[in-house]
C-alpha cells in the first residue's frame, strides 16, 4: 500500500520555510504584491487623513515589508492565526525597519475592533484555506466591518473548480513549475493532497459572487498564474 502524504499544515516545521520557498512555488509571486501595492497607492492617493491598513493573513511579512517600503505614512494592523508563521512577519517588519509602524495579532479578523475603520486592506492567498462558503463570506463581511466606504481591498486566493478538467491541468502544469523550481516531490505532494482537504478553492464565479455580497465592488482581476487568481475592490 502506498504511504498516505501528510498534509499541508501550518504547525508543520517546513512553515518555517514558507518565505524561501514560496516565490518558487508561485510563478510572478513577488509581482502579485507589487501589483497590489500599486493598485492600493492609487486609491489612497485620493485619500486624506491617517491611512491605516489591515492585512488579514500577515504571518510571512510579505505584504507588511512591499507595502510598508513604498509609504511611509501608512499604518499597518496585522492578523494570523498561526503564530509560529506571524514570528516571520515580526523577523522581517523588524529588519525592515517597520516596527513602529506595524502592529501585529494572533488572531481572527473578528477579534480587531470595527473602528476606527481601516483605509484599505488586503487578503492575499489566505482565503483558500477558510473550509465553506459559509466561513468565507463570514470572513469577507468582517473585513469589510472594518473598512471605510470606497476603501481599496486586494484579494489573492486559488480558485477553480477542483473537479473539473481545467483544474486538473493547470495542476498539472503547476506541477512541473514547482518540480523544475527545486520544490522537492514529498513537499509537492503534501500540497497536492492539501488541495480540497486543508483547503477549500473554490470558483472563480463564486469568489466575486462572495465579494458582492460583502460588500465589496467594482471588482477586477489583476493577476493570474495557474490556480492562483487576485481581485482589486472598494467598499461600498
């Protein structure tokens, strides 16, 4: 009988590498959060008074490091529920020279109080993990509790139907990607199997149908690369 793979977990001590080894996996990585971070500058330029940002899914410091660099005005709360991975978003906020500017919790966005309301926030690739439509709107509407209208929010997640063909492929051809980047097979295939168990993608129709109801719109995809789709919206 073949060795079942154990799954993806955030408790497992190759979290530990997430910073290295997640540009490797994700082809245009570090463009998705320079992207986001033009987009988010864009809509704040129009905006007076303190500009604090929330960042749900912060452990990593990708997007505290991209977006605290390029402004250095803005403010920054951020929230993950796994400590071991937010230790890295504090490491790196901390070399970065961030720290005054950036306020770290473990944590659910539920947690954060409703005001003062955020300028802008953002959920990159943490959406996929939250299992049930029911838990993502849940998550998506607490977001937008925090948010002024006409705030600017980014969100990246995998998206697709894992049951159909075209997931299979692209898959597949994630596959390669990851194999020919120096990702070994076993760490391959513990995310292969997370897909669907630990996490939950889901289609990209339902994604934006979960954002409407949120209360977000003016939704537009900005980046793509294979399972991994972003969306740029503002509050109502």
């Amino acid at each position: 009988m073949k060795e079942k793979k154990a799954l993806l977990s955030w408790n497992h001590p190759e979290v530990a590498r997430y910073e290295k080894t997640i540009s490797l996996k994700i082809p245009g990585y570090a463009h998705l959060y320079e992207m986001s971070d033009r987009l988010l500058g864009a809509q704040l330029l129009q905006v007076d008074g303190e500009k604090r940002v929330l960042v749900v899914g912060a452990g990593g410091g990708q997007e505290l490091v991209t977006l605290g660099a390029g402004h250095e005005d803005w403010l920054f709360t951020g929230v993950d529920p796994s400590a071991q991975i937010l230790a890295q978003a504090q490491r790196r906020t901390a070399e970065a020279g961030l720290a005054a500017r950036v306020t770290l919790q473990e944590g659910t966005v539920d947690a954060l109080p409703e005001q003062p309301a955020y300028a802008a926030a953002t959920c990159l690739l943490v959406l996929h993990f939250v299992k049930g439509l029911a838990a993502k709107r849940e998550l998506l509407q607490q977001i937008a509790a925090r948010l002024r209208p006409g705030a600017p929010f980014c969100l990246a997640t995998i998206a697709g139907d894992p049951q159909s063909q075209s997931f299979r492929l692209q898959t597949q051809a994630w596959q390669t990607h990851m194999l020919d980047n120096g990702i070994a097979m076993p760490e391959w295939e513990r995310f292969a199997a997370s897909l669907g168990n630990e996490s939950d993608p889901i289609p990209e129709s339902h994604v934006q149908a979960l954002m409407a109801e949120a209360g977000f719109e003016h939704a537009t995809r900005y980046f793509g690369s294979y399972l991994v789709h972003a969306w740029f919206a503002v509050k109502r």
